[in-house]
C-alpha cells in the first residue's frame, strides 16, 4: 500500500466514527420550535441542531454551508435527490438558491454556484421542514413535498457525509468522490 491509499483508507474509518444519525438530526430542532429569529438565525439554528447530536461546525452561513457539503456530500435540486435516492431523507439540509446578485457575499459572486440565501432541515415527520424563518420571526415548521417549491422555497437538498443516511446513501456519498 502506498500513501495516498493508507491516507483515504484513514480518511473513510474518520468519517465512518463520526457520522451522526440523520433521523435524530432532523428530531433535534424541535425544542428550538418558538425561539425567536433575533436570538438564533438559520445558521445557528442548524448548528445548534449538530452540536445536539454531537457535531461541532462553525462555517458561517448558508453559502459556506453548501459549499462545505459540494466538497463533502451530494447537493441537488429536491427532483434530482428524489430521481437518484427515491426519496429525500429526513435530517437532509434544505437551501433556498437564487442567482447572483448585490447582496450575495462578494467572497461567493464569482464562483457560478449562485446565493444559498437559507438553510432548514428535513424534519423526521411528513412533508416539513424546521428552520429559524426571519418571516416568521422564530424557529418554525414549513410544508415541503419533495420538490422545488417556486417563487423562492426550498429549491436545493444538501446530503453531507457526516450524516449516517442509511446504507444505500451512505455508500454513494463514500464512492461519489
């Protein structure tokens, strides 16, 4: 064995033991259900939820977020997750994507990936999603039924491979890369 294959073979075992379970990641919000959108964001809201199930990540936002997760994972829209998974499984992060523009960060303008202007999870019950709404003003519950919902819903799906997502999709985030 060389090197560079005992280093990936490390990498796979480190990623294996810290992989936290999905199911318990999209359970993880619902005590925040009510918190106000001033004292915790979408950010912190998601990041509070990991640190719940034992991951600590500070990656400031969700542009870096989703970043992070092409780097480590599989993004898409919620058709192409449901095309290659059958589903869009519960503890998977959900964005809102829109092009570029003024307000997106400049350190993100220039990449041709566009502005993650928001970040919630896929609850583990039914068709919702939990996430810190600045329109709502707290953290909160929403519809979404496994598609790109227009007009500026949830129209990304993040599956991050620190997640245990079963079998099937674990296998594919191990081998995508």
């Amino acid at each position: 064995w060389g090197c560079a294959a005992q280093h990936r073979t490390l990498r796979k075992r480190i990623r294996k033991m810290t992989k936290i379970d999905a199911l318990s990641f999209s359970f993880a919000g619902d005590k925040y259900l009510g918190t106000p959108y001033k004292e915790m964001d979408c950010q912190e809201f998601v990041e509070k939820c990991m640190q719940e199930c034992g991951l600590r990540m500070d990656l400031g936002g969700s542009n870096s977020w989703y970043r992070e997760i092409m780097k480590h994972g599989w993004t898409g829209t919620p058709e192409e997750c449901m095309k290659l998974f059958g589903q869009i499984p519960k503890g998977a992060l959900l964005f809102i994507w829109e092009p570029v523009s003024a307000s997106t960060p400049a350190k993100f303008r220039d990449d041709g990936i566009g502005d993650l202007t928001h970040i919630g999870i896929k609850t583990g019950r039914g068709d919702g999603a939990i996430h810190s709404s600045s329109s709502r003003g707290c953290v909160a519950t929403s519809k979404f039924k496994d598609k790109t919902i227009p007009n500026g819903g949830w129209n990304r799906v993040g599956l991050y491979d620190k997640f245990d997502y079963g079998k099937t999709i674990n296998w594919f985030l191990e081998h995508a890369g």
